[in-house]
C-alpha cells in the first residue's frame, strides 16, 4: 500500500536539516503570496502559498537560464543577418560606382546612362577623333570641356599623394588627350581648346 505523504508543515525543514539557513521570500513575491491568498478567500498566505511563490521563483529562474542562450542566439542571428545585408548592399554600390566610372577616365556607357536617370542630362562620350575630322559641334565640345576642365584659373589635384593622376586629370583620357601630370600639360590642353572654339566661330560664320 502507497505511503501517504505527510503535508508539509508536518515535515521538518530540509534546509535545517542539512545545516542551511532558511531563504525569504523577495517583496514582490511576498506581495504575490499575499494576492493568492485573497483570491483563495484567506485573510493572509499560509505556507502552502508561500511554497508555492518559492517554487515558482525558481522555476522561472530556471526557465530564464535555460531561454538566455536561445534569445541570444536568435539575437545574434538577426544581428549578423543585418551586417551581411548591410555588407551586400555596400558591395552592390561599390560595384555600381566601379561600373559607372571607367578606370582609364571618364564615364562608360553604363555610368552615362544612370547620370542620364538620375540627373536627367544626356551626356555623350567625349571626342577623340583629330582636329582635321572633327565637325564644328565636335569642335566646340572638346573646346569647351578643355577650357573648363584645364582653363581655370586654380587647377583641381592632378596627381595623388602617391603620383598617381585623379579622376580630373584622367578626364582627359575620355577625350583623346594626355592625361596631364603637371600644371604646365594641363594649359596646353586648356589652349588647345581655345583654338578648336575659335575654329567652331570661324566655320559658324562661313
């Protein structure tokens, strides 16, 4: 025949017996015991409700310990999801700035194309036939993209910290030209685009 257990205030203290001093219960459990103990229609908690409360805080004690490596695995999941979307989205603008931009100077025809989109200008690609071949319109673009790329007055950087041409002065690889290192080449293209403007008047009145 089963043994009937005893209840528990005819038990002695597990604690006591093995040589531990007896745990309270926090206020806000306390205050928790007391709310069951009016639900159940008693004036104040018995121990069955502070067992209870006691019982309870452990349990969700273990509950939290054992749902902390998950949530911060999933934490960690999102936060590494969010870094590699950010990383493939940056990887996907540095592309289309590579593609946009030719490394030798200027735009390609994909790079004119989305200034064209973004911008709304129709930009062509720049002239590099001879002088004797070139139309007048011809002659007035090139004349006057060297007068205003290399005809200012105060000159952009041509060259890096390393000696390597900037993307102004590898312009003029975009239009059949030395690329210039030097302020001395950049205002010789600059005068060579003054004499294709004066050719452009010079047909225009003829």
């Amino acid at each position: 025949m089963a043994r009937t257990p005893r209840a528990p205030w005819k038990r002695p203290n597990p604690r006591k017996q093995a040589g531990k001093q007896s745990k309270h219960l926090s206020p806000s459990k306390k205050r928790a015991a007391k709310t069951a103990a009016r639900r159940a229609g008693r004036p104040y908690p018995n121990l069955v409700d502070n067992m209870r409360m006691a019982a309870k805080t452990k349990t969700s004690a273990k509950k939290r310990a054992a749902r902390k490596p998950a949530v911060a695995r999933k934490a960690s999941a999102r936060k590494s999801s969010r870094k590699t979307s950010s990383r493939k989205t940056s990887s996907r603008k540095a592309t289309a700035r590579t593609r946009d931009k030719d490394p030798r100077g200027g735009l390609t025809a994909a790079g004119r194309k989305a200034f064209a989109k973004k911008e709304g200008a129709h930009l062509k690609p720049g002239v590099r036939k001879k002088t004797s071949e070139m139309t007048p319109q011809e002659m007035r673009r090139k004349g006057s993209w060297a007068v205003r790329f290399y005809g200012r007055e105060k000159l952009p950087a041509l060259v890096d910290v390393s000696g390597r041409p900037t993307r102004h002065a590898l312009s003029a690889h975009a239009w059949g030209e030395p690329v210039p290192k030097t302020v001395a080449a950049a205002r010789r293209i600059a005068a060579k685009g003054k004499r294709l403007l004066q050719r452009y008047r010079r047909a225009k009145k003829a």
